[in-house]
C-alpha cells in the first residue's frame, strides 16, 4: 500500500472517530486505556466486512478495539481489504501478513428495516474455517453484533469465553452532594444512570441473572441495603434493621443474600432471602465479620474478620460453621472475591503501606501481589474469571483499572466528570 | 461512677428543657435568658420538618453543642476527655425521655470501605454502650456507621486523618 492510501485511510479514521465523539455524551463517559498487553499475543486480521459501509466500519471497529483491548490478540493490518463470510481467502496472502487468524463478513438488511450481521473466521495455518455466526441486529445495535462477535472470536482462539457482551455498574462520585450508579458496557461505553442520590453509595453486587442489583444506600443517613430492578427501576429494602445494613453478596443462586447487619451488636454476617424476609444469623463472636463471598458452588462464605488481631480473610460453611483461617501473610487481608471456578481469590492486601490487588491459588496458598499502587479497592471478578477489575487512584482521582490474573495486562478506566468507585462486573449475557 | 460537676446556668436550662415536649412544639416554653445570645437555633435538614431543638443543645456555650468524639487511629475505646461530653449527653437524654440519639461512626479514607464501615460501627457502639451505661435507654439510642463516606476533613494525611476518626451524636430532628 502506497504511503498516501495510508494517509487517507488514517484521515478517514480520524473524521469517523470525530464524528464518533459528537454522537458520545461527554458527561460520564467511561474511557479505556491499556496500559500493559500480554507477552504472546495472537495476530488476527479483522477485514473490511461488505456491505453498508459505514455500518460495517462500526462493526469491524468494534470487534478490533475489543480484541485489543483483552491484551492477548494484536491486530494485523488488513488494509482496508473488503471480504465477506462468502468471499474465499487467500490464507497465503494473509499468512504473509503474519495474521494466524482471520475474520470477514457482511452487514445486509433483513426484514422490517433491521439488519443481520455475519462473519466467518478462519485458522490461517491450517487453511480452515474455525466457524461462523449469523445475528439479526439493528442500526442502534450495531456495537453489541460487534461485541458478540468478538466474543466468539475470543472463545474460539482462546477455549475461553469472552466477556465483551458483558455490563459493568459502578459508583460516580459527581459532585460534593451527587453520587450516581451508572451501569455500562465492558468497553465503558453506552453508559446508563440506575440511580442518582445526594448521599454515598456502595458495595453494588449483580443478581446471577443479571436484572438486579444489591447495594447499600446512605439516603436515610445510614447504610441500607437495597435491592434494584435495572429494567423497571422498582427498588425493594432487603435490610433495613437497627443499626448498619450492608456488604450485600449473592448467593450463585439468586435466592438468598449474604448481609452484614449490627442489630444485635457489631457487625455480623446473616443470610437473608432476597426479598430481605427470615434473617439469619452466621457468626456469633464478638469480632468484626463482614465483607462476605459466595463460593461458586453456594456453599461456603469468605468473608473478613479481625477476630484474629487484624483484619484477615476466613471461610465458613454457609451454616456458619468449620470456620478456617485463609489469609496469613501481613496484617491485613480485606475483601475476599472468589473466582468464578472457584481455584482463585482476588483480595486487597497492604504491603508496604500500600494497599494492592492480590491473587491466592487457593489450593496451594501461594498469594501473587498484582498491582504496586497505593490505594486497591473494591475487586470484582469478570465472568470468565481472566480478570480483575479494581478501583484505584490516579493522580488524586479514582479510576478503576482491571488487571489480568497474571497481572501482564493492564487497562485503565477513567471518567471526565469525577471519581469512579465501587466497580461491580456483571454476570454473563444470555 | 465520677460525679458531673455541670455549671449551674447550665442546669437551670436542662431542667427548663426537660419539661417541655418534643421540639418543633415549643412556641409556649420559657426560654431562660441568662443563656444570652439567640435563644433557639434553627435545625434544617434535608427531607426532615425542621423540629427546633432547645437551645440547651446548640447553644455554642453549651457543653450539648459539641457533638463530636475524636478516636485515635485504628481504635474504638472512647478516650478519657471525652467522658464529660458523653455523660452530659447521656443525663440530657436520661432527663428528656423524648429524645431519641443517632450516633453516626467514622473513619479515615485508608483501607476497604466495608471494613471502615465495620471500624465506624464499632466506634458508635462503643459512645452507645458508654451512653446506655450512664443512664440513657435502649430504645433512644440507634448506633450506625458511615465508614469512610462521609469526611469532615476531604484531605490526605493524618491532620484529615484524625478529624474523620469520629463519632458524631445527632438528636431528633437532626437526622
């Protein structure tokens, strides 16, 4: 390719992300910035898909920026060469380019004025198509067909699936009296506002079925927990006793929470049904107990306790029994989150005055201190448990970052409008 | 127990306050003038009818006026120059049946802010157990915490540190 169709490919792009950024609502926007990329990534060549262009352009875009995005695939360039799910390739061609894999497709119109997208993806070595998807989808919904996409991308080049499709909620601190709960997709576009509230809220946590959210509110100037419905907007107290109400958790389930309440007297653990109805009380001493985490199976609690002396992670039977001492090293360990297959931890831990991201196979105890930052908070696993997003601070400002389990990749997620806290990513789109 | 030596302007108007109702209703109550300076301050808080406390409460001169229990670092034990300030507050509320207290627990920014919102309960229920001892009842008193949530002091460092270390005493009409 000549120099100058570099240029104007390069023009186009920049007119497109001009025009891109006056269609954005720039209050509250999330902006993602990778900051570390895994050591072996994968070459994928996203090609032109045909049809309309300019909806093709948002597809394609999308499926690149996602892929890169995940740290563990770089884009190949594909000058601008326009194939379809029906075109041949000629894998030499792109073999030369050093793409191992390849994806091309079509956004076509389908009945009542919507589209459907389609794509293919081939295994460049081996001269095969790896598979392919149809999805009928509209104008409007154009970025979420590129989502989907690269989620099959994802599973099919890595055996694990993607997490594209997926929502993130988290707490916006807008002002000095203005807190907002905004839910977004995973690329921190397409924000939305659940609520908005003149006191703090925290520790937002998704129902397993994606439709609701618990979280504590300081509306009633003290903590309350809450559970929301996203869709209607229709918020039930699930506890609201005497006394501090919070650190909601679901159980895998979606029958019961796990709530810390103080009614009888510091902070316990009980389990509650979810429409806050038949507490139950679990620890009975005298210590801190809070901070609770469903194992995946339902049927252990991890919680934090300093019962010990310091603040420390334990776990119990979801009875309230056999309780064991999980975290030794150091003298505090906060805020246990379970991996999705259960092997993982992901914790806060201070270490050297600082308060970082960690990692502990739970099988062997070995513990892996992801981040050097100073102020970790607030871990919360994605659906396919490859990362961990926190919040963290930035030049004063709260940002949240999510980090691989490895701690190699890195992305950055920060908002123009003020801080951002109280990361809570949701479950898997089905 | 240490007797309370209370200066007696300041008993005079405990006693005035302790028979007159709940506030917001008090247009008919002598106010004492040796207090000197406004008699009633105003109480308006968001979403709450503006209930008037009796000035025995706000009066800056007041022992009643301040409100605040300062805490050393990762500590909940109510520290020796705070026990008059309790005990003025708990024989207020042993004398004003009426009034009901929302003690509100505080911590520094540092760490996981449920395990701070943990630290500020145990701070509130320790100014409650003090309270309940010195008199005050059970169901006038309702401890919670705010954690890290809400600052006094919005800065970085152990000067912003030490003002958010806190419990705060709120009556009716203030919370």
């Amino acid at each position: 390719m000549s120099r100058f169709a570099i240029k104007l490919r390069f023009l186009r792009l920049l007119a497109f992300a001009a025009f891109a950024v006056l269609l954005t609502p720039a209050r509250g926007q999330l902006t993602v910035e990778i900051t570390g990329a895994g050591a072996n990534r994968i070459p994928v060549a996203i090609a032109e898909f045909g049809g309309d262009a300019a909806s093709s352009r948002i597809v394609t875009s999308v499926i690149r920026a996602d892929l890169e995005r995940s740290g563990l695939f770089r884009m190949v360039d594909t000058s601008g060469v326009v194939m379809t799910e029906a075109t041949s390739p000629v894998f030499g061609d792109w073999k030369s380019r050093g793409a191992d894999a390849l994806a091309a497709g079509s956004i076509g119109a389908s009945d009542n004025g919507r589209q459907e997208a389609r794509f293919r993806l081939y295994d460049v070595n081996k001269q095969t198509a790896l598979g392919g998807s149809a999805f009928v989808t509209s104008k409007t919904m154009l970025r979420a067909a590129g989502h989907r996409i690269a989620d099959i991308i994802y599973e099919k080049l890595t055996g694990e699936p993607g997490v594209f499709s997926t929502r993130v909620a988290y707490v916006v601190r807008a002002g000095a009296a203005r807190y907002e709960l905004h839910i977004a997709d995973a690329d921190g576009q397409n924000a939305q506002v659940a609520l908005i509230s003149r006191e703090p809220i925290i520790s937002p946590s998704w129902s397993p079925d994606g439709g609701r959210l618990a979280y504590v509110s300081f509306e009633n100037k003290k903590p309350v927990v809450y559970v929301h419905s996203l869709a209607s907007g229709k918020r039930v107290v699930v506890a609201n006793f005497k006394g501090s109400n919070s650190a909601p958790a679901w159980s895998p389930d979606g029958r019961r929470l796990a709530v810390v309440l103080s009614k009888d007297g510091g902070s316990q653990i009980f389990l509650v049904n979810a429409d806050g109805s038949g507490a139950q009380r679990l620890t009975t001493d005298t210590a801190i107990n809070t901070e609770p985490n469903f194992s995946p199976d339902g049927q252990h609690l991890y919680f934090t306790s300093d019962r010990g002396g310091s603040p420390q992670i334990y776990r119990m039977n979801i009875g309230g029994g056999d309780v064991q001492r999980v975290s030794f090293e150091g003298t505090y360990n906060v805020s246990p989150r379970i991996s999705p297959d259960g092997r993982s931890m992901a914790f806060i831990s201070r270490r050297d005055g600082g308060f970082r991201l960690s990692v502990m196979d739970l099988a062997s105890r070995q513990v892996q201190v992801l981040t050097d930052s100073n102020k970790d908070e607030s871990p919360t696993f994605s659906p396919n448990g490859r990362m961990v997003l926190i919040a963290t601070e930035m030049g004063g400002r709260g940002v949240l970052s999510a980090v691989s389990l490895d701690g190699r990749i890195k992305q950055r997620l920060s908002i123009s409008a003020g801080d951002v806290r109280e990361p809570a990513w949701g479950p898997f789109n089905r | 127990m240490k007797r309370l030596v209370i200066p007696a302007t300041l008993a005079l108007l405990i006693a005035a306050c302790s028979s007159t109702p709940e506030g917001g209703d008090q247009s008919g109550a002598p106010v004492e003038s040796r207090a000197g300076g406004p008699s009633v301050a105003t109480v308006t808080t968001g979403g709450v009818d503006g209930g008037r406390l009796p000035a025995v409460l706000t009066d800056p001169k007041s022992i009643l006026s301040k409100r605040s229990v300062y805490f050393d670092y990762d500590s909940y034990e109510v520290k020796a120059e705070y026990k008059d300030l309790v005990t003025a507050h708990a024989k207020f509320l042993t004398e004003n049946r009426q009034f009901r207290m929302l003690i509100q627990g505080n911590t520094d920014e540092r760490g996981s802010r449920e395990y701070n919102l943990a630290l500020g309960q145990k701070r509130a229920d320790a100014i409650k157990k003090m309270m309940a001892l010195l008199g005050a009842r059970e169901d006038q008193l309702e401890a919670v915490s705010l954690g890290e949530e809400k600052p006094k002091n919005e800065g970085h460092g152990e000067a912003a540190w030490a003002e958010n270390r806190r419990g705060d005493m709120l009556y009716s009409g203030e919370f």
